[in-house]
C-alpha cells in the first residue's frame, strides 16, 4: 500500500510525541534504576513513588535563568543545544519505530489512512542514521568552542576524540549484517529476521562491538568523556543552563532511543511479531531492554580516560571488526 | 515543485554558507558554516535520486571538518577573530577569479553540447548503493584502487611522522619522574 502525505505526517506526529514522552520518562527511569542498583531509593517525594520528578524537573528546566557568558560566542552558544535536539530527531525519521498499520476506518477525519513502518523510506536508512547522530556531535565541539570556559574547550577537544574513535567501530561492525542481509534499507533487515535467526546471534561480534560503539556514540558512562563531572566540571555544558541545557539532555536521550531502535530492529528481530507478542509490543520491549542495558552498564563500570577509549577503538575493536567482515565475506561466499 | 523549492532553498543556503567560510575572521563561524555548507550539498544529491551519494557525503564531510574543527581549536582562540595577514591581494584577487573561470567553464559546458547522456544509468529496483558498486567495481576499478592506495600512503606517511615517539607514553611520562630524582640527587 502506498505511503499517503497524511500518513508520513501522522507517523512524524506520532515519532515525535511518543520519543520526547519516552526521553522525559527515560530520566526517571534511568536514576530510579541507578539508585536500585547502588541500594539507595532515588526520588521518592514528588508524586507516588517519585513519579511527578519529571514535572519538577521540566518547570526548573523551563523557569531556570538563561545565562549566556560574556565573552561567548553568543550566534553558535545559541545555535549548538539546537544542533544536537534537532539532528538526534532527524536520525529517527529514518528509523522504523512501529509496524505499518491502517487506522482503524471508525475515527473520523483519519479513519483509513495507512500509516508507514518509516516516517522516510530511503533505501540507505541505516547510513542516514549512523550519519545524521554523527552530525548531532558538532552541538557538544560546537558549545565547547562558542563558551570562552576553559572546561568547554576541554569538552569540545575530547568531542572530537570521542568522534574520531568510535566512528570507525560502528561503521565496520554494521558492515557484516549488511553483507548478509544484502540492503542498506532498515525495512529490510526487519523483513530479513522474520524469516531467518536473529542477527544477534548469527553475527554476536558485530552485535557486541555495535553496542560499544553506540554506547560511544550516545556518550553513555563508560564513555562518557564530554561532561565527565569529575575531571572536567561539565565538559561542554559547563555553561549552559535552563532549557538550552536541556535541549542537550533531550538529544541525548533521543541519540540513545534511537541507538536502541536501530540494535532492535539490526540484531534482535525488529517489529516482527514474537510467539504470542504483537510486533509494536514485541519492539517496544526491546527498545526497553536495549535501554536498560545501557544503564545497567553505566552502573557497573567505570568512566575510561580519552586516550584509553582511543586505544580500545582503533587496537582492539577495529582489528576485530575486520576479522569479523573477512570471515563473514568468506562464509557468504563459499 | 517541491524538488525546485527544495533546489533553490538549498543553493541559496549553500551560496551565502561558503561565503560565510570565506569572508569571516572569526574562525568558528568560518568552520560551522564550512561544515553546515557540505551537510546541505549532500540535499543536492538526494534531490537528485543519488540517496548513497548524499549520505557519502553527509558521513565524509561531518568527520573531515570535525578534523578541522580540532585543528582550529589548537591554533585559534575561537571566540576572537583572526588578524590575517594580506600579503598581496591582488596576487590572491586573480588566481581565485581565474579558477572560479575555469570552473564556471568546466560545469557549463555541457550545457552547450547536446551529446550528453547517462553511460551507467540508475536502475530505481536495485537502489542506488548497488549501481555506484557495479561501476567502481567494473568500469572504474583501477582509480577505485588507486585511490586506496594512495590513501594507504598518506596513513603511513601521517603514521611515521606523528610516530616518533610512539613507544613512549605521554600520560605516563618516566623521564620526568627520573628529572625530579635527579634535581633531589643533586640537592
């Protein structure tokens, strides 16, 4: 069935609403999840069991003092949490979220229209991605840079560090799904794994090293080199404050749902429908666990130093994502 | 109609971000717009049809300025603007007209011959990915490799020159401990 305009738009609509709700829960979700895991209660006193924390924290967002620094490069201090927002959401127009689905002819106005597992179905969904959250790391270099604070160009430096390890991970573990499946199209690698196993555990190097290399790509803790409060204050967002900080928060959330969307639908079997389990159930559980992970991980190691995450990436984990392409190239072959 | 908004929306942009990269002193509106400037070259292609292509040039140029960028951020403080030094303006003034000349020559002369057509057409079934990869594969084989190898050379070469001292470790500098012992010894 063909995409109409108003599905394309609704499917937008229903992007945007459903992952900002998610990324204002995810921080409740992530401390509520770090303080079980350090044995502590995290927020218990706003609401039932901490649950209006997100309210408090969204009105001391919006009624927070917008300070921008004297000697700052006001245009770009203004344009970089824009840059980071923006591109996180532009990446998941590419991302297939939900099944395709007809909504149901009974509601008025809407009654019939189809509405696309992608909001843009370009055959190269995947490099569109991995490209769009590459681009969402000028906001972080850009705001270290425009703040005239020492810790933001300490930032900004160990940004573009952090760009020049892990890209090369992500691109070369993708490559071997890409080999199998045979398309650059997120859809089908979704109709790949209702057919076949789940690529997670036909290619579980490739599954691995993608998740390191998301993990970098989101700055989630082990890599969390850019606002790495105990070295450098804040690291970019030293000097930013109310909704222009969390504009960077909102991105970040955004990055790490669609790191998790995409592990979803590359290696854990997508939207299709599992054993008793409707498709949009099935991927929301995944995202959910994919998203758990990264904070499980976040309260199990350590923060690396820059020069540490430079060593893992381009030693240890591109050799082996090479070796993993070869032996994958000889196996498709023979 | 949209593709012709799309088109003019985004040369116009395009036009007035080089000119930015070009005219600024202040090197971090230089550098952003050199790098927002590549990311809208990449919608020509894509208004083209050539998906793989734009997205190439999305993922290339992003990481390619973002090298820059690291550079500016060692040799500039961004927050000011740059003092150049204008040797000889003139000098500068027509070598730049002469190549814009020669390249405003190159790209529209095609416009005047009619004989052009497409030697490698798009197949829209198999997707544009898989035809840039029959060409390079087949017709364009030897620059493809070429290419690589000359790529190859510069890491190497980048590699020797910045490996100097690559078995020493900066972070755990022994020499300076040995140093410190010393001035005690000699103390």
């Amino acid at each position: 069935m063909e995409a109409t305009t108003l599905g394309i738009v609704i499917k937008a609509i229903i992007i945007l609403a459903v992952i900002s709700a998610v990324a204002g829960f995810g921080t409740y979700l992530e401390r509520k999840v770090l303080a079980f895991m350090q044995r502590r209660l995290g927020p218990m006193h706003v609401g039932p069991y901490g649950l209006m924390q997100i309210l408090a924290d969204g009105i001391k967002l919006f009624t927070k003092e917008d300070i921008i620094p004297q000697n700052a490069n006001k245009l770009i201090f203004a344009l970089a949490p824009a840059i980071t927002a923006a591109t996180a959401f532009i990446a998941l127009s590419a991302v297939p979220v939900f099944p395709d689905f007809t909504i149901p002819s009974w509601i008025p106005l809407l009654g019939g229209t189809f509405v696309p597992s992608v909001a843009a179905d370009i055959n190269i969904g995947i490099l569109f991605v991995l490209g769009m959250m590459a681009a969402g790391l000028y906001g972080p270099l850009l705001a270290g840079m425009a703040q005239a604070n020492k810790w933001g160009i300490i930032g900004a430096a160990r940004t573009a560090i952090q760009f020049l390890s892990y890209e090369v991970v992500t691109g070369l573990s993708i490559l071997a799904p890409i080999m199998i499946v045979g398309s650059l199209s997120l859809v089908d690698f979704n109709n790949y794994s209702s057919e076949h196993a789940w690529l997670m555990f036909t290619q579980p190097v490739a599954f691995v090293l993608f998740l390191i290399g998301g993990f970098a790509e989101t700055n989630r803790t082990p890599f969390d080199l850019l606002e790495h409060e105990a070295e450098v204050v804040s690291g970019y967002a030293t000097e930013y404050s109310g909704m222009r900080w969390g504009m960077f928060f909102i991105g970040e959330y955004a990055n790490m749902i669609t790191v998790s969307v995409l592990t979803a639908v590359v290696f854990m079997g997508g939207y299709n429908d599992m054993w008793f389990l409707p498709g949009w159930l099935a991927i929301l559980l995944k995202i959910a666990f994919v998203f758990f992970l990264m904070l499980w991980v976040r309260a199990s190691w350590p923060h690396v130093r820059p020069d540490q995450l430079m060593w893992l990436c381009w030693k240890v984990l591109m050799p082996i994502a090479v070796i993993n392409v070869v032996i994958t190239g000889i196996v498709i072959m023979v | 109609m949209y593709e012709q908004i799309a088109f003019y929306l985004f040369s116009v942009l395009t036009v007035i971000l080089f000119l930015i990269t070009v005219m600024s002193k202040n090197v971090l509106y230089a550098m952003t717009s050199l790098a927002s400037g590549m990311v809208l070259i990449s919608g020509f292609f894509f208004i083209l049809g050539a998906d793989f292509l734009g997205v190439v040039q999305l993922i290339v140029y992003v990481g390619a300025v973002m090298a820059l960028y690291s550079f500016a951020m060692m040799f500039f403080d961004a927050t000011r603007d740059v003092k150049e030094k204008n040797t000889n303006s003139a000098l500068v003034f027509i070598l730049g007209g002469m190549s814009a000349l020669v390249l405003v020559l190159m790209f529209a002369a095609p416009i005047f011959s009619e004989n052009i057509q497409a030697l490698y057409p798009m197949h829209p079934e198999v997707g544009n990915a898989q035809d840039v990869g029959i060409v390079l594969f087949t017709k364009y084989l030897i620059p493809f490799e070429v290419a690589a190898v000359m790529l190859l050379v510069a890491m190497i070469a980048g590699i020797i020159l910045a490996g100097k001292k690559m078995d020493q470790s900066f972070t755990q500098d022994m020499s300076v401990d040995e140093e410190i012992l010393k001035q005690k010894d000699t103390k």
